[in-house]
C-alpha cells in the first residue's frame, strides 16, 4: 500500500496532477484498479501517464487488470513482443487480441518515454509492435511462406510514432499463390489489423505506396515488382523505397525484393532531374502547409521541421549511395551518421541534425500520446501546450515555444545547405576513384586531359589518404575536384599543385568538414589552384586562407569591410570556377583596391586635404588580376610646405599600396614621371587649361574618386568634367584622336603580323572598343550628361539608349571587351602579371582555351571565336570614327 504522501508526489510530478487524479479516481472505482494503483513499483509510471494521456486513463479504465504491465517498464525486445502478442490472440482472438496487445505494449512504452526513455529506443519499440502485429496477421492467413511483407516509411526506417499509419508493399513469389490470392491475402492482413472494432485498430495499414498507387494489385510477384521499378517508377517511388525492410511474412522473399530494387534506388548513372523531381516534391509539401498557415506550427512538414531532416538525409542518399554500401540504411539517425562518417555532412552538422531529429519526434510522440491520435501540431491553447511543456521536461510553455523555434531555425538552416547544395548534379555521373579502380581512373585522367596519367593517379591516390578526414571527404568530392584540375593549362602540373596544398591543410582544424559541408568550395579550391601557380603558392604559403573559399562569392564584402589577401582569394576562387565573370571581377578587384588605398590614407593621416583619383581600369572600376592602378593625387593647399606634405603623403601612401601587393602607376599625371606625385586643385586646372593635351583630356573620362578627402576628390572629378566634355569636339581634335589610335597599333605593337593577337592595342582591340567609346563620350557627353560613366559596359548602355550610337555597334564593343577581358584575366590570374597578347605557341594557345572553357576543339574554336569578335569589334570602332568615310 502506498501512503497519501506518496500518492500525492506521484500526482504532483505529473504533466497535468488534475487530470491524472481524476484518472486515478475512475480506475480506482473498481477493486482491480484500486488494488493495483495501490502498488509502489506501478503508482509512479500510472500517474505520469495518466496525467498527460486521456486515451491511456480511458484505456486501463476500461481494463484496469492491465495496470500489472506499468510495474516492469524495462525495454523489450522482439521476441518479448511475439510472446506477449501470442497470449493475447490465444485469450482474446485474433482481432481483439492485437488490439489489447498493441494498446497495452503502446502505454507501457509510454510509461518509459514518460520518464526519459532515450527516442531510438521508443521508435525502435513502437516499430517492433507493428512488425509483430503484421507477422501475426501473415500467420492467421496462412500465407506466410509465400507472402512477404515490406516495411515503409517510418515502418521501414525504424521509426514508427504511437499512431502512425503502417506503410507496406505486398509482395508474393511465382511458384505459390497467384496474384489474385496473394491481394486477397494482403487484404485479409490490412483487416485483421485496421478493421475499427469497439477497442479500435490494431495498427492502421496504408498499402498506398504499391504500384501504381490505390488503383493497383494488393500484391505482386517478385518479377512484376522488379519489372515495375525498372521500366515505370517515379523519382518519388524510388525514393520511398530508400525505407524499404522486410519485416513479415517470407522474409528471404523480402530480402530479394530489397536487392533487387537497389539498382533502381542507387542507379549507376543518375539522372539530374531526379535531384530536381526530389526538390520539387518537397517544395509542393512545403506549399500545402504554407497554405493553410501551418508552417510554424506543423513540426512534421512545417518549417525546419522533421521532413526537412528526412529530405535533406534521402536525397544524399540517393546521390552518394550508389557508391556508398554504408549509407543504404532506412534509419534516418543511422543514416546521417553514415553520411557524416564517409564525408558528406559535417559530424558538428550530423550531431545537431541528430539532436534536432530526437527532439522534434520526441514531441511528436508526446502530442499523439494524448489521445491516441496521428497529428503533428503544435497545440496554441495554454491549457494544452503546458502540461505538453511539462512533459518534455520544461517549467513552462514559453520554454518549449523558444527551444521549437531554435531547433526548427537550425534544422532550416541546415536543411537549405544540404538539400539545395551546389553541384550534386556533379555526382550523378559514374566517376571511378583511385581508391577503387587505378585502371578506370587511368583512362579518366586521360580522357580530361592529363599527360602522366600514373603520375597524377599517385598524387590523387595520396591526396585522398582514407587515414585522414580531410583525405575522406576529399575522395568523396572526387567527381568535383577533378574536372576543375582538367581545366588548368597544364593538368599534370596543377594536381601537384593541388597536392602540395593539401599537404599545407592535414593539419588545419575544420577543413575537413567545412568542405564536406561545402563542395563548392572545394570545387573553387581545385579550380584555383589549377588556373593559378600564384594563388596556389599564397595557399601553400598560408593555409588559413583556404578557408576564405567557404564563402559565397554573394558574400563578397564591399569596400568598407573588406579584407585585402582573403578576399582576393574568393574572388580568384570564384571566378576560377567560372561562379562570377568578367564585370563583376572588376567591380570586386575595384572594391579590395579601393579598401587598400582608403587604408593606406588613413594610415599615412595627411596634414592636409589630400584625395587619391582612380583612373583606367581603376577610375572605371574594371580592374584584371593583372591591373596596375592607375592614380593621381590632388591636395588642397598653396605654398612650398604645402607641395612638400602633400609629396611626401602621396610617396608614403604609395608605399604603403605598394606593399600590399598592387602595383602603383602614377605616369598619367600632369608632366608623367617627370612631374610632381601630388598637385594642387589649382595647378591641376592650371595645367588643364594651358598645356594638356587632346590624350590628356581622354583619360579624363574616366576620372573616379578613390580615396582620402571627398569633397576634395568630388571637386577634381566635377571640373575635371568641364575638360573631358567639350561643348564642341573640334575637327582637330578628332583628327588627333584618330591618329593617335592607329599611332599607338603601328608605333606600339611590332611586327606588324603581331597586331592580329596583340588583344590590348592591336586589331579589334581593347583599345578599339576604349577609342570609340571615349570618342562618343567626348563628341555627346556635354550636352547629355546621363551618358557620363567611368564603366566601359554601363557607358555603351548609356550611349545606346540615348540613341547617340547604333545599338548594334554597343552590343559589338560591349562582346569584344568582355571576351577579350576574359582572355585579359585568364592570363593575368596565372602569375598576377599584365597580360596584352595571346602568347603565339599553338600549345599556349591550346591551354589558354582549355582555361576559358573551351574543350573539344578548344584552340581551333577559341581562334575562331577571337577572329569573329575582333573583326566585329574593328568595324564598329571604324563606325563610329569615321561613319560612313570608313576607310
């Protein structure tokens, strides 16, 4: 017997102590149920249960013998529950005995959930109960040699909630029972366990996942199934059978029906659109809960919920699989701790996807425990959502509220990294790995383009140590590593390259994990590293700097918060995998050049107001990997002492630019190296007015303040202007223009056959394209002020569309200067020198086309395509010159 003190602690701990007193007090009205609620070792497990599940008070009221099975709440296996379920269906029959044994077991697990039992071992109770049921529904049939069953879904996986449908095929052999008797056994099954009676169902059994859904057969043969999934399965049906186990029945048929639907489950070469059929299936669930304003609430398919966990889990699954044994398993957690070990998740990333996963199924189990009912919703009632809050161990529902909300928040997070992950369409390709197959790998590694296919086969096989974690997840990233090496000029000497790299980064903490998490990045890395030897040896130099890669190129910082050495890195890295193209490396080289020369101004603190002048590339916000930055600097003052601070600012911030790794050009200033490093407002619009000359007033045009004091630098662009834009382009002045442009390809590009790949200077252009373009500024600028950009690409928009040259002539200058850009860059990044011509040996020529893209036929089509945009881009630069007096 228990004292009242007892019995009231009891009640008192409980989720909710009134209902569980009442419960206590209706079960008590029998003698059964007062003798046993009487009992210490039963009291304490009863009155939690009772206080948080009306279904169990209404259950052991009805039964209050059954109370007895609350005194022993330790875990049970499956034959336990074979047991225990054969002496029911002996006392009670077949259909009230599985009911009475699936509700006592179900509230006895409970009971054990109630006091913290760990969720694996709940789920893994619970789906040991269905299974059960089903084996014994098989058996009363009489068809248990020739009929199996196949666990789904949750069933399948391990994972079956307190009032979770069931999910099953049916599947039958060919030498025994024919279709029609297999489906009239399966249909006896369904209702043996589904049928309501006035002690409910047993388990709800949901055959709709079969072929060709509820329209189908209960059950087919073992070859009809196979033939089904090979020839007319859907993405969505081969993805249900990532869950597939058989669980009763002939379990040997079982088994073969699970190998023999892994080569549709695990294909061994996978279409890219069945990553998009799985996307597109989750994002219709999300659309029906968004729609009827569950998303917040809805902890199965609502926001960062657990079909996110499920989805992001499977899709890995069915892209890594195929080549991952370990992987194939239906438990999510067993799963992800797979995925996690072969490198696909980070392990940080798989643990709190694990621990979001238990505690979002833990509270699902407790909102079904309630009333025995399948819901997934988070109660917005006080009186409901406390003693839920109470039960999962909270002092309060605001506690529950905020720790949902972190888990979901994570679990989104997460979710979108994994699921939306770039480049799993990459993995859908069959790529042999070293570690597998050195003859396959040979022939890959010759077919991308390597030379010593043996040589770079030992680098890779060295690079991809299973010893190490980076070296695992860098086998796993194989198929995007790869190709993006094949793209260097020389593939053979990029994968030493890599190799040595790699070296650099054993030892770094994270790196690992961060590119499993990340195979974008490792993709950016490997296309670095190939384009690059100068990157590379700052990689090798600094292995920290791989981390910089993890960004997204999205994320690169705009001037004020950049970081110079970092983010040249991701902008290299992005642009060497082709993620960013030639605008906006420039506008990104621009804002890290910017930050360099604000930092060094603010270093050097001038005495007086000094601004620094971008012109060029810099003023047009167009820089290459190889660009110099062209300046002036203009101060505000008079007087000698006001000329030697100014000099000596303008030298110390030069050094300081210098030193930072960007060379300084300073030639374009009044009287060129022989002139002062810094002038007056007032000697500039001195020198303006008596001595520029017509080139002079040209590179005006594309006068940007860079640094320093603004308004200052606002000033000098301002009347700058007045000189670059005049109210009338003089016959003389034009006459220069044009001769100094074929001046500069005579005088400047020798011999004259080098003037057709000369892409700075020679014919068609960089220069072509500049000349036109500041022709047009300087001939309409001053009366359309709108027209007025420093950028080559936004100038030609502008000229277009004020109609002051012919669209088909900007859309010609503004191709050549972007692919002649491309070409620009493609060989600056190399070494991070100037680059002005396309170098002249044919195997040059080819590893610079195989750098921009180009693959079969990539010399011959890259010449091809370089002939067609200069010529073009020469005839529009001869319209606009010379119009219809074209020569």
């Amino acid at each position: 017997m228990i004292t009242p003190e007892v019995l009231g602690r009891a009640l008192g701990e409980s989720p909710n102590p009134e209902l569980a007193r009442v419960a206590v007090s209706r079960i008590g009205e029998r003698a059964t149920g007062r003798d046993l609620l009487s009992r210490p070792d039963i009291i304490p497990a009863a009155a939690r249960l009772l206080g948080f599940s009306t279904a169990a008070s209404d259950f052991f009221v009805a039964h209050p013998e059954e109370l007895a099975s609350l005194a022993d709440l330790s875990p049970r296996f499956a034959d336990d529950y074979v047991d225990e379920a054969g002496q029911d269906v002996a006392r009670l029959g077949e259909l009230a005995g599985l009911r009475r044994f699936r509700r006592r077991a179900a509230y006895r697990i409970a009971a054990r959930d109630l006091s913290g039992a760990p969720v694996e071992d709940v789920m893994a109770e619970l789906t040991a109960i269905g299974g059960v049921c089903l084996q014994i529904a098989v058996e009363a049939t009489g068809s248990a040699g020739e009929l199996s069953v196949i666990g789904m879904g949750k069933l399948g996986g391990l994972e079956l909630n307190y009032s979770s449908d069931v999910d099953v095929l049916f599947v039958h052999g060919s030498g025994g029972l024919s279709s029609e008797e297999a489906s009239r056994a399966a249909a006896r099954v369904i209702a043996l366990l589904s049928d309501p009676t006035e002690d409910g169902v047993a388990v709800r059994v949901d055959a709709g996942l079969r072929p060709e859904g509820r329209s189908g057969v209960l059950s087919r043969s073992l070859e009809s199934m196979l033939e089904y999934y090979r020839k007319h399965a859907a993405t969505w049906e081969r993805q249900a059978l990532l869950k597939a186990r058989p669980v009763a029945g002939n379990i040997e048929l079982g088994r073969s029906f699970v190998e023999g639907v892994a080569p549709f489950v695990y294909p061994a070469v996978l279409p890219a659109s069945a990553i998009e059929d799985v996307r597109s299936s989750k994002a219709r669930i999300e659309e029906v809960v968004r729609s009827r304003g569950k998303e917040a609430v809805e902890l199965k398919r609502g926001h960062g919920g657990i079909r996110d966990i499920e989805f992001a889990v499977q899709l890995l699954q069915i892209v890594h699989g195929r080549r991952y044994d370990r992987i194939r398993n239906p438990n999510t957690l067993t799963a992800l701790d797979a995925l996690a070990h072969e490198g696909f998740v980070a392990p940080a990333d798989a643990r709190t996807l694990a621990d979001s996963y238990r505690f979002l199924r833990r509270l699902e189990h407790r909102l079904q425990m309630v009333q025995d009912t399948q819901t997934h919703e988070l109660p917005s009632d006080p009186a409901r959502l406390g003693p839920l809050a109470r039960s999962m161990a909270f002092r309060n529902a605001d506690e529950l509220r905020t720790e949902y909300g972190k888990h979901t928040d994570t679990v989104r997070g997460l979710h979108e990294r994994l699921f939306y992950r770039p480049l799993l369409e990459a993995f859908a390709e069959p790529v042999p790995r070293p570690a597998t197959d050195r003859t396959a790998t040979e022939e890959l590694l010759a077919a991308l383009g390597f030379a010593d296919t043996a040589a770079a086969y030992d680098s890779l096989d060295r690079i991809i140590d299973p010893a190490t974690r980076l070296g695992k997840v860098l086998e796993t990233l194989f198929p995007v590593v790869v190709p993006a090496l094949a793209f260097a000029s020389l593939p053979d000497a990029a994968v030493v390259r890599f190799e040595r790299v790699v070296e650099g980064l054993r030892e770094a903490e994270g790196i690992g994990d961060a590119l499993a998490n990340h195979p974008d990045a490792a993709r950016r890395l490997a296309a670095l590293v190939a384009v690059s030897s100068a990157f590379a040896d700052a990689l090798i130099a600094a292995p920290d700097l791989t981390t910089t890669l993890l960004d997204s190129p999205t994320s690169l910082p705009t001037t004020a918060g950049a970081r110079p050495r970092e983010t040249l890195v991701l902008i290299a890295g992005a642009y060497a995998a082709h993620e960013i193209n030639v605008p906006e490396v420039g506008r990104h080289l621009t804002d890290v050049a910017d930050a360099v020369v604000g930092e060094a101004i603010d270093d050097v603190s001038p005495p007086l107001p000094l601004a620094v002048i971008g012109f060029g590339r810099l003023g047009g916000e167009e820089l290459s990997f190889g660009s110099d930055l062209d300046v002036m600097v203009v101060y505000d003052g008079e007087g000698p002492s006001d000329f030697h601070a100014a000099a000596k600012a303008a030298e110390e911030i030069f050094e300081l630019i210098r030193g930072s790794g960007w060379r300084i050009d300073a030639d374009l200033r009044p009287e060129g190296k022989s002139g002062p490093l810094a002038r007056s407002m007032v000697s500039f619009l001195e020198y303006w007015g008596r001595w520029a000359q017509t080139w002079e007033y040209q590179t005006l045009l594309r006068a940007r303040f860079v640094g320093g004091d603004e308004p200052l630098g606002r000033r000098f662009v301002s009347a700058a202007a007045d000189w670059a834009f005049p109210e009338h382009l003089t016959f003389d002045r034009l006459a220069e223009i044009r001769r100094m442009r074929v001046r500069m390809e005579e005088e400047r590009v020798r011999p004259a056959d080098a003037r057709r790949f000369h892409f700075k200077l020679g014919y068609g252009g960089l220069a072509d394209v500049q000349f036109a373009l500041e022709l047009s500024l300087m001939r309409y600028g001053f009366a359309h002020p709108e027209i007025r950009r420093t950028n080559t690409l936004e100038a030609l928009q502008a000229l277009a569309e004020s109609r002051r040259i012919e669209d088909s002539v900007a859309l010609t200058l503004g191709e050549a200067w972007v692919f002649l850009s491309e070409v620009k860059n493609a060989l600056e990044i190399e070494r991070l020198l100037p680059a002005e011509a396309i170098p002249p040996a044919p195997e040059a020529q080819t590893a610079l086309a195989r750098r921009l893209g180009y693959t079969e036929g990539a010399r011959r089509r890259f010449l091809e395509d370089y002939r067609r945009v200069t010529r073009r881009a020469r005839l529009a630069m001869e319209r606009v010159f010379y119009g219809e007096e074209r020569p």
